[in-house]
C-alpha cells in the first residue's frame, strides 16, 4: 500500500512502530516511578521492556509483510527503515539483558535505566525513518540526551560521572555542527526535504554554491563525532571506558549503527549528486580512521579501551561503504552494521561476566588461561574476536561482512581499489589485537592471584550465547540474511524521478 | 539583510566554538554551546524570511531540544561536581591512555 503522508491517519500509520516504542516506554516510565525502588522492579521493568521491544519487532515485521511504502514525505517507509530497525531492536534487547545483571551486581536499583534505553531505541528508529532534516535533528537529539543519561547511570562511580560530561560536552559541541550543516544546506537547497535538497543540489547555481560545500563539511564534522572517525574519535575510548559495561555496549554497537544509518540516508538521499564535493573528504576520513582506530587499538591494556578503538576501526570500514555510494554498498553496509552489532554485543556480554563490582578484572591481562577454568566462555570470546577481525568460519559473518564491503567496493561503477586494499591491510593489523585477547584466553597460564570467576548471570548466558550461536550459524547460511539486507539496498528512487513514476517500483521493491 | 543576519550568525558561532575549545570550566563551556546553538537559530530565522515559515519551525525545535539538553547537562555537571568538588576540566583527568 503507498501511504500519503499529508494524511494525518496515513502518517500515523507510517510512524506506528515508533510511537508504540515510545508509548510503552511512557507506561514503563510511569510504572517504575509508581513503586518504590528495588532489585525485583529493576528485573520487571527489564523484562517488560525487552517484551515491548519484540513486539515492536513483530510489528515491524508486518509492515515488511505488507510492504508499505510513501512518497515524498518526512518520513521514509522502505526496507532500509524497517531493516535499521531490526539491527537496533536486537542491540536494545542485548543491552536490557545485559544490564538487568550488571545493575543488579553493581546495586544499581535504578528501574529506570531500562527506560532510558527504550528511549534512545526509540530516537534511533525517528533517525532510521528520517527523511526530512528536521526530523533526523529531532531524533539524534531524542536519542543522545538519554545516552548522555545513561553513561553517568552510576552515580556513585566518578569515572562514570566523568565519562557521562564528556560524552554530553562533546556531544552538545558535535550537534553545533550539525545543526550549523543543517542550516546552511537549507539556505542553499530553500527545503529540509531530503528528496528535495536532493533534486537542487544538482542544479546549476546550487551545484557549486560556496553555501552548500560549507554546509556538507560542517554537516560531516557533526556526524563524524556522533560515530566517532578520526580525527573526530577522542572522547569515544575515554567514554567507552567510564561508562557502565552494558551501556558501552550500547554506545558501541547500537548508537553507531543509528548514527551511520542516518548518515547514510542524508548521503545518498540529499548528497548523491553533489558527490564531486564530498568524496575526496570522506575517502580520506576512511583511511584516516581505519589507520588511526587499528593502529592505536594495538597499544591498549583495557578491554574496554581496546573495544572502543576497535569500534573507532569498524566505523572506518562502514565509512568505506558510505563512500562507494551504491546500492550494493548500502546493502553490504546493513549487513555489515547486522554482523558488527552481534559481535560487540557478545564480546561486552562477556566482559559484563567477568567483570567484579567497582570496575575490576578489566584488563586483557585478567583473561589469561580463562580457557582452563571457563572453556565455553573463552571459546565465545574467541568466537566474537574472530568476528571483529572477519576471520572466515570460525568467525561466522564476521568474514561475509567484510567481503561484501571489498566486493561492493571493486564491483562499483567507479572502483574504489585503493580503499579495499586499505581496508584489507588495516584488517591485517587488527589482527594483532583481536588474536592477541584469543592467545593470551588459550595459550597462558592461569596467574597465582587470579579471581575465581563468579557464577554467570542468566540473562548474561543468553546474549553471550545467542550473539556467539547466531554469528557460526549466519556464517553457514549467509545468504539467508544477505538477501534480507540486500532489499534494504534498494531505495526508492523518489528524488529523481517523478512521483507518480516511482511509485509503482516502490511497492515491489519489498 | 540576509548577508549581514547570516555574518552575525557566524562570528557568533566562532564565539562559541573558540570558547569551546579555549575555556576549561564546564558550565562556561555549555555556555559556549548554547551560544553555538543560538547562532544557528538566527541564521534560521534569517533563511525563513526567504523561504517561508520551515525555518522558524525549526527555530522553536532547537530552543525546545536545547532547553531538554539543559536540564540533563547541568544535572551531569553537578554529578561530577558532588565528586570533586570542581568543574574545572583540568582536574577532571581519571580517564585518558
């Protein structure tokens, strides 16, 4: 069915999965501030909340069955939306799991902290549907104030309190800019319309206008803080490293992904054929930050620090995607935001399973010989760092990622070759870090003083163990998700040709 | 008027990104940001002459979500300022490697 956003109902529709995350996230809210504070609440409010999150799943699951789709409005309805969606519903779930056992470790009672999450969900999916730049300013707003909430969730913790004002300091600087980009692309195109800046950009007089190239750089600097590229990175390992185990996995895995998704969109909706302006630069953001993210990664003794600098890494290989353009790179991009979102939610579930309250046994060398005490463990973690590397089989879709960026990159009408090799020698180097966690787990000894790990969380079994089955099993089947990921490619082409002409190709396009 | 609005618009703006980058108390550095914020506002405003009322919709969305980031930035400040006992950004050095 084609939706006319004018309608209100029609919009209504087209908005429904988001409203019903943010609705039930309301109820929730009122719920936890209705009782008093407790350890039982804090699970319930968890529980319910991944319970609201699959059936804001199912939910969009019909819409994909039904196959809507909109013209020209400020909200996108195509499969990229629906598909972003799914990649961040399973990074929310991880996350919730996650933190209903470290909370309750850390004495964090807080039942609103699963809330907050719901909320940033609920700002990722606006970003997801955006295609108006008011909106995608409205949601990566909705989204950061409570991330910035939620990296100081341990208030008793002066790391965390620290990392939750740089994130907010730097954060709020990067939305300067952003809203800067914003308001110079208006003043170029006359719209906030992403279809219709696309459509101006490429007329003469617009083109080359000394207004739209400053208002791109600066739209570019504002993303290029939200999903951490170099030179742009600093304050993501310190963030990384202060905020809550669970909640940097949510940084890592599920803010990145929202931030690239919408990055994406404005490039290729608003910016395609305005691509002689910026290509040059995001090429270069690329190599700088697949170079700088790897090779930083490799001095780290933090796990977390070290996971941080591999997120700065990855968001240099989604760059790559971001840069070839075409729809077989935003394909391979949803993939690869798919596989990276799995991994890192695996690997910081078994950083939450090790470590001790206050923050301790953080350091790669506290998991030395984890292979003789805690087999199934170590084997995950192995699992997760050979999926970070895009290591083939043992690292499941870690290695299809990868190669369909490579094959994206050498398929496309202009070949980006040097960026493939880039990439590819860069992977090489990160190897040093990823192989490194595996051989210190199996091949050290236990140390003398070494902790007795605990007893595991239920729910910290289950994301270790869906993230760990799902990476091998997917690597098997590729396919199967590739071609879900594949009519996330496929976009409809509203900005250039005539409305009624496209819309016919919109609905098949499923 | 619209190149004069929009030159004010920019110098106000490297005010801010200047006092971002130069001043290491917290709350003056938010200060710098809002001016940032406010800045982009005005080129707004200045836009909508030309093209309509979108801009000063957009106008009201920032004051809106820059009132929202107000309150959670001032309540992460004085988080940080029941541990320290500052807001000076150079006494705020725990993480780094």
């Amino acid at each position: 069915m084609i939706l006319d956003l004018s309608i209100p109902g029609q919009l209504i529709t087209a908005f429904a999965p988001d409203m019903l995350l943010m609705g039930g996230a309301m109820i929730l809210l009122l719920w936890s501030a209705w009782r008093p504070e407790s350890e039982a609440l804090q699970r319930n409010i968890g529980i319910a909340s991944i319970i609201l999150c699959v059936t804001v799943g199912v939910t969009i699951a019909y819409y994909v069955a039904r196959g809507d789709s909109s013209g020209v409005g400020v909200i996108a309805v195509d499969n990229f939306r629906w598909t972003a969606d799914i990649v961040f519903l399973i990074a929310t779930i991880g996350t919730i799991a996650l933190s209903m056992d470290y909370n309750a470790r850390e004495g964090i009672t807080a039942p609103e902290s699963h809330v907050l999450v719901l909320f940033a969900t609920s700002g990722m999916m606006t970003m997801a549907a955006a295609r108006d730049l008011m909106i995608v300013f409205l949601g990566v707003e909705i989204m950061s104030v409570a991330v910035y909430v939620l990296a100081g969730l341990d208030r008793r913790s002066e790391k965390s309190a620290e990392a939750a004002l740089k994130y907010f300091l730097l954060g709020a600087f990067s939305t300067g800019f952003l809203l800067y980009g914003i308001a110079l692309v208006y003043g170029a195109a006359g719209t906030t319309n992403l279809s219709l800046i696309g459509e101006r950009v490429g007329q003469p007089g617009i083109a080359g206008s000394a207004m739209l190239i400053v208002g791109i750089a600066l739209l570019l600097i504002g993303f290029g803080f939200k999903v951490a590229l170099a030179p742009f990175h600093m304050w993501a390992p310190d963030v990384y490293e202060g905020a809550p185990t669970p909640i940097t996995a949510y940084m890592a895995a599920a803010v990145k992904a929202a931030a690239f998704a919408v990055f994406l969109r404005v490039w290729l909706e608003a910016f395609a054929t305005a691509s002689d302006a910026w290509h040059g630069p995001v090429w270069w953001l690329a190599v700088v930050t697949m170079a700088a993210g790897n090779i930083i990664a490799l001095a780290q003794k933090n796990i977390k620090r070290m996971l941080a600098y591999s997120s700065i890494a990855h968001a240099g290989y989604i760059l790559v995607a971001v840069a070839i353009g075409t729809p077989a790179a935003s394909a391979a991009f949803m993939f690869y935001l798919l596989a990276y979102t799995m991994a890192t939610l695996g690997a910081f579930g078994v950083i939450v399973a090790l470590e001790r309250r206050g923050g301790g046994q953080l350091q790669i060398e506290d998991y030395a010989g984890l292979w003789t005490v805690r087999p199934w463990l170590a084997a995950a973690m192995a699992v997760f760092m050979l999926a970070l590397l895009g290591f083939p089989i043992f690292g499941g879709i870690g290695f299809f990622a990868k190669y369909w960026i490579i094959q994206s990159a050498l398929q496309a009408p202009a070949p980006q070759t040097l960026l493939a090799v880039v990439l590819v020698l860069t992977s090489v180097v990160s190897a040093g870090y990823y192989l490194h966690v595996v051989m210190v787990m199996f091949m050290r000894p236990r140390s003398e003083g070494a902790v007795a790990v605990p007893p595991i969380g239920g729910w910290t079994r289950f994301v270790i163990a869906a993230s760990a089955i799902l990476i091998v099993a997917l690597g098997i089947l590729p396919n199967s998700v590739a071609r879900w990921t594949q009519r996330s490619g496929n976009r409809p082409p509203v900005a250039t040709a005539p409305v009624a002409a496209a819309l016919p190709a919109n609905s098949t396009v499923r | 008027m619209l190149a004069e609005s929009l030159a004010i618009s920019a110098v106000l703006f490297t005010i801010g990104v200047v006092g971002v980058l130069i001043r290491r108390n917290a709350i003056i550095i938010f200060m710098c940001v809002e001016l940032m914020l406010n800045a982009v506002n005005l080129s707004f405003v200045a836009f909508s002459r030309y093209y309509g009322a979108e801009g000063q919709v957009f106008v009201l969305l920032v004051m809106t979500v820059a009132a929202a980031e107000a309150a959670v930035g001032l309540a992460i400040i004085i988080s940080i300022f029941r541990h320290r006992q500052t807001v000076n950004l150079q006494n705020i050095n725990l993480l780094k490697g």
